[in-house]
C-alpha cells in the first residue's frame, strides 16, 4: 500500500509559465450561445491560454525553471536531479528532461529523466524527486510539470477544447534534515485507462494515414480524430467521486490528522463541477479550496503548482503552512499528499512569448 | 427519503426547471435538456445528498423522475 512518508526534503521554491495567447470561452462558436454559458458555468472556465504551434511543454517549464533558480540564487552546478512530468514530451525520443539538463546550464552530473503522467503528475512527481533525495546524497532538486493539451484536442469537440489550458512549472526541492516529512497516499486503476486517452500515435495504435486522422462524429456536438485527446466524461466523474475522498481521508487518518489541521486544500483543476462536488463530499469550506481554472482552465499536471502560484502567492511567500495536494485523472492515476511549507520563493507567474 | 423532498432537492439543483413544477410522471427528455452536462449535474447531486453512484447506462434507462427516484432509491439500500 502506497502510504508513506518522506523525510528530510523541502520546497524552496515554485514558479509557473503560461503561453502568451488567451483564448476565451465566451467566443466558442461551435456551439450555441444558451449552451456556451452553460458550459463556462459548470466547467468553471471562462479563459485559458494556449501555446502557438511550436511552444513546447518545456519551453514553459525552461521559463519558469530558469527564473526560479535565479530568484533563489541557486548555484546550478548543485542540482543534480531534474523531473520532467509530463504527457506532451518534445520528441517521442529522447526524454525531454536531458533537453532541459542542457538549455537549464545543468552539470553533466545531473540526473534527468521523464516521467509520463497527467493530472496526477505533480503528487507522484513530489514523492519520486523526494524518495530520490531523502537518502541525503543530492542535495538540490527541480520538479517540473506541466502539458501543452490544447493542441491535442479538437475544437469541435465540446467536451475537451473549452476545458483545457497550457501551462508549464518548476518546483525547487532542497534537502532540509529538519524538514517536516511529506506524506503520501498513490493508488491506479489501470482498468480506466480509455477514460481519458490519445488512442492513436503510440505502439498500440500506429499512425495509419488512412485512419488516424479521420475526424469521426462521435456525438452530439464532438467531432474528433484519433490524436486527439478523448473523454469519457461520466467515467471519470464517477471515478473521481468514487476515489479522491476515500484516499484523501486515508491519508489524514493514517497521519492522525483531519481536514482541520490543513491550511489550504490544492486540487487539480479538472473542471468546476467535478471539483466542487469533491469539495462538498469532503465537507470543506470554499476559502480553503482554491481555484485556478476560471483563467487558466484545466492545465494537467500543471495544475496543483500553477493554482499556487496564481491563487496563494502571497500565504506560501509569507506564512508557514499545511496543505494537502490531490491530483486524479488520466492513468486512471491519483494521489494526494501532505506538506508543509515555509516562506516559499514563489514569482509571479510568466508570460512565454510564443 | 421521499419522493417529494427527492423532487425539491433536483428542483433547486438544475436552475432551469421552476420550484413546484416536476411531478413523479414527467418524462425527463420533456423537462430538461437532457445532455451530458445534465447527466453530470444530476450524478453529482445524487452523490453528495445521497452518497450513491449511478451509471451512464443506468441515468440513460430512466425515463420519468419515478425512474431517477427509483434508481437512487435502490442504491440507498
């Protein structure tokens, strides 16, 4: 059972990056006007921003990596890991991470490499670099999430195109022997896993020029082809309402704790409705659940760093706090953990010029 | 629960239906547009008041809102 705690590691710092082009809801023609504000209304988002075609994840995650090394005046020659989580690498091979070694100066004693997870990328991307790091040899670490989705979903496809934004951050991890133990509860259910796919492009599914590309009605109002990212709204909604309480409450009562012992509850963002009903199951007041999805929509493993960034910029910057963090979705993968933070180095959020 | 107090509670949660207006024997296709995002309104809303999970095959086979009351009713036990 995946329940466990990790020792000795602390964040020192989280920044975010978000492509320069804002698209807004409010101008999604594909469908009617009555369905458009219903839609704003029960995903949550009004704007996102998306990436120019040639933007990638990590030109995002370069920004926001790049910057935050320099606030923290961290030495680079220091860091000896880098994370990449994401589901939208530059090339299929090699791993991006060894592209971001180099263009971040990074010594060659870096360890790099990718890790291929969405929505609950940055939880697990939290329990990896610190299980790595809690065994005291490296010293500095940086987590870098994030997906560049947009380009993956089909405009006439309302279930998929209004919800998802691109985004792109950095979180540095240090080693901290008196640093309070971040605390882990990770489960999969492999069974789900075409509720959320790109079903052609991989092994499984060759591109094949007479097929993959075929835009195919799949319902009312969807329209796609096989490389474009795919929802099946009801199993996921069911699955994230069956699984992220029980995991959450496991946590707290396998650490004694309850929902009252933490500050600030930082969900992915996977739509507004989804959210919310997680929100209530749990029974937690809405000054302790923040959102990021209104102007930055759905931003996949970007998500959790990007809302604190956005949203608690000034409590993580100022104040010593709790949060429990709980990323589910695409896998079926999800995972919540506890930790606690101390005046973070945390930038306002940049703007990629694409 | 009752089937009345079942009634108010979906009343009060799809904000395009009238208080006082459903009765047990409407077809649900009449009363609301009966699309996907509806579907995940009322699968939340089951799942919070009355902690059961229901299906897209099972919401897809009810017809009236005796069958939706029928369906949760079912689950509680």
């Amino acid at each position: 059972m995946a329940i466990f705690q990790v020792p000795n590691i602390n964040i020192a710092g989280i920044s975010a990056c978000v492509p320069e082009d804002e698209y807004n809801n409010n101008d999604y023609d594909w469908v009617s006007e009555k369905e458009r504000e219903t839609l704003i209304k029960v995903i949550g988002v009004e704007k996102k921003h998306h990436a120019k075609k040639g933007t990638t994840t990590s030109d995002l995650c370069f920004v926001a990596a790049n910057n935050l090394i320099n606030e923290l005046n961290w030495d680079r020659s220091e860091i000896d890991l880098l994370l990449f989580v994401s589901q939208s690498r530059d090339f299929i091979l090699p791993a991006t991470a060894g592209l971001l070694q180099e263009k971040l100066s990074l010594p060659k004693t870096c360890i790099a490499f990718d890790v291929s997870l969405g929505c609950s990328g940055y939880v697990y991307g939290l329990s990896v670099i610190g299980s790595m790091m809690a065994t005291g040899i490296i010293k500095k670490g940086l987590l870098l999430t994030g997906d560049i989705s947009t380009l993956n979903t089909s405009f006439k496809d309302k279930s998929a195109f209004p919800l998802f934004g691109d985004a792109g951050t950095a979180t540095a991890i240090e080693l901290k022997s008196d640093a309070k133990p971040m605390m882990f509860n990770l489960q999969t259910d492999g069974a789900g896993y075409d509720a959320i796919i790109i079903p052609d492009g991989g092994i499984r599914n060759f591109v094949d020029v007479d097929t993959s590309f075929d835009y195919k009605q799949i319902s009312e109002g969807i329209v796609r082809n096989k490389f474009n990212i795919a929802i099946d709204g009801i199993k996921v909604f069911n699955f994230s309402l069956r699984e992220v309480k029980p995991n959450v409450n496991k946590l707290l009562q396998e650490y004694g704790l309850s929902t009252d012992d933490i500050d600030y509850f930082v969900f992915h963002q996977a739509n507004k409705l989804m959210n919310e009903t997680i929100r209530k199951q749990l029974k937690l007041k809405p000054e302790k659940v923040p959102y990021s999805l209104s102007e930055y929509g759905n931003t996949s493993s970007a998500s959790i760093p990007l809302t604190i960034v956005t949203e608690l910029n000034s409590v993580v910057k100022n104040s010593e706090l709790a949060l429990l963090l709980s990323g589910f979705g695409v896998g079926l993968s999800w995972g919540s953990v506890i930790l606690h933070t101390k005046n973070i180095v945390c930038p306002p959020i940049y703007i990629h010029k694409d | 629960m009752e089937i009345n107090i079942f009634i108010k509670k979906i009343e009060e949660e799809f904000e395009d239906i009238q208080p006082n207006t459903l009765v047990p024997t409407d077809v649900l296709s009449e009363k609301f547009t009966w699309d996907s995002i509806n579907a995940l309104i009322f699968l939340a809303h089951v799942n919070v008041e009355y902690d059961v999970e229901i299906t897209a095959e099972e919401l897809i086979k009810s017809k009236t809102v005796q069958d939706l009351y029928d369906l949760v009713e079912s689950k509680e036990l």
